[in-house]
C-alpha cells in the first residue's frame, strides 16, 4: 500500500506545496488507486508521479472547499478523455454531485464513464471482501469528514494434513473451522478450529482527516491505526486563530496521534505562510514527536504489510 501525497498545501497552492489530495494505490491487487481529496491541478500532480488516472476508482472528497474539489471537473474529463470506461464511485458531503454535474454540463463535457455518487454520512461506507472505509464527521465550518480505510484480517491456514490424519473428512467442516469455530463430528469428538489455524494476518488501517480543529471522537476513531494523516495548517503559536477557522495546530495533531496510539502521524495542510521558510514548523513538529512526517508534494509512504498476529 502506498500513500502518494499530491498536494499538501492549505487553502491557496504555493509554489511548492499544491492544494489538498491523497492517492492511495493498493499494490497487492491491480494497483488501484484511491483519491483523497481533489483541490486544483491535481491532475497535473498526477503527471509528476507513476499514477494513471485510468486506475482511479473511488474518489474520497472530505469536504467542499474549493481547495479540496476544484480539481474534480477536470481530472474526470481527462480520465475519460484518456479512454477509461470503468465506473467510478465518488464520496462526498451533500451537493458535490450537483457541483460536479453542473461543471460538466456547463463545459459540454461526456464521461465515457458512468460515475456513481454516495452522499456522505457517519458509519460505514464502503464495505468490500478486502476493504472496508468508514466516515466521522469533524469539526469545520462545513460539513467535513475523516475516513478509516481498514483492511480485514486474513485468516490463519488450516492445517488440513493434521485434521485428515485425525479422521477428519474434508467438506463443509474444514469451512467452520478456519474461522476457527468448535465443531462436533458424526462419531462426537469435538474439535476445536482455532487448535488447527496458524497465526492470521493482522490488515493495516489509514485514517485519513478532513479539514477540522480538534475532535474528541477521533481518539476512538483513530485509535492503533497504523498511519494517521491530518492537518496541521498552522503551528500552535496560531492556536486561537487556527480553531477558531476549524483547523489544528501541530501540537494538536501530535497530541492526538499520541492518546490515539497511532504507528505513524503524517502532517499535512500546511499553511503557505510557512512557504518561505518552514523552520519554524518543523523544529516544532520534530519537538513534539520526534517521528513524525510532514508531508510534502510527491512524497510517497509505503506501508508495509503487516505481521502475523497470533489468534485471539
Ligand atoms: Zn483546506
Ligand atoms: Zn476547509
């Protein structure tokens, strides 16, 4: 899994630091990609990496700030122009299909695709056999979502040799027991599925915010995810300024990547008043939790895969 961060830049882009977006590409199947966010020019930040716009299938959008949408009309005229056919699924606050509709309407523009819209709100929404995504609300003056991609724990394999040298026959049973369920044979012998499983796969979490000043909610929501990206748009000396406009402050980020327990804290949304010198931002950063990353346009994070876990 990597995370390619194509802008990391707040409200206006600065010459080295575009508005908001985040593709995740899944490298373990066909190298789909997962956009996060789509401020202006993300397409051209998509011709400065090893990313296809054919292979996005699901757009995330947190939140409708012109600096986390305004991309969206003209990356999906470019991926149909490109010659992608494949549905797209696009996830956002109430009236992005609207804005969406209107601007491809307004330019004449015809998708060779068909584009599915999902009106956000909290809980699940998107439920795949690998993949499931979550969605909390924030705290922005408009409605503004964080999303927990989670993948599912890959069960343990079955030591089938161990079970036929038992007197196990193979068949429906064998089923109940990699979850790791206790079944009772035809002749009563009970057998114990989890006795017969190695160790599962535990699967990775990426939560990703929106826009938002500080949230109680996210420390649960957040909670042991192996890499946590959220906004930083402003040191902690512009505290009051930054809650006051719905946004977080490092120290509020790290504190939260802190009680949250998270493996990796990634800032983003930076300030472009830092643009000339980001000193400041990073000597207080590197203060607060000394492994964090601050994002930067084209900087990419492997995730790596997770280790086996034993059965719980
Ligand atoms: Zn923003
Ligand atoms: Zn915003």
């Amino acid at each position: 899994m990597e995370l390619h961060f194509l802008g990391t830049g707040a409200g206006v882009p600065a010459k080295k630091r575009n508005v908001s977006a985040l593709a995740i590409r899944f490298l373990e199947g066909d190298g789909t990609v997962w956009l996060f966010d789509c401020g202006e020019a993300t397409q051209h930040q998509f011709l400065h990496s090893p990313l296809s716009l054919a292979a996005v299938e699901a757009i995330f959008i947190t939140h409708l700030h012109g600096d986390h949408i305004l991309g969206l009309p003209g990356l999906l005229s470019s991926r149909s122009f490109q010659g992608a056919e494949t549905p797209l699924d696009i996830y956002g606050p109430k009236g992005l299909e609207a804005f969406v509709i209107q601007a491809l309407e307004t330019t004449k523009t015809k998708l060779r695709f068909p584009i599915r819209f999902h009106v956000l709100a909290e809980g699940r929404i998107r439920d795949e056999e690998k993949l499931s995504v979550d969605a909390l609300a924030l705290d922005h003056p408009v409605e503004s979502y964080a999303f927990r991609i989670k993948e599912q724990d890959k069960p343990g394999t079955l030591d089938a040799e161990a079970l036929k040298a038992m007197g196990v026959p193979p068949g429906p049973l064998y089923a109940q027991l990699k979850k790791g369920e206790t079944v009772k044979l035809a002749d009563g012998r009970i057998v114990n599925g989890s006795a017969f499983l190695d160790e599962s796969i535990r699967g990775r979490t990426v939560v990703i915010a929106g826009d938002t000043a500080p949230v109680k909610a996210m420390e649960a929501f957040a909670s042991g995810a192996d890499v946590l990206v959220h906004e930083a748009t402003f040191a902690s000396n512009k505290k009051d300024d930054a809650h006051l406009y719905g946004h977080s402050t490092i120290a509020d980020a790290c504190a939260l990547a802190k009680r949250a327990a998270v493996g990796q804290l990634i800032l983003t949304h930076v300030s472009s008043r830092y643009a000339r010198n980001e000193n400041e931002y990073r000597d207080e950063a590197a203060a607060l939790l000394p492994n964090v990353i601050i994002a930067e346009d084209l900087f990419v994070f492997e995730l790596e895969k997770a280790g086996r876990k034993k059965r719980d």
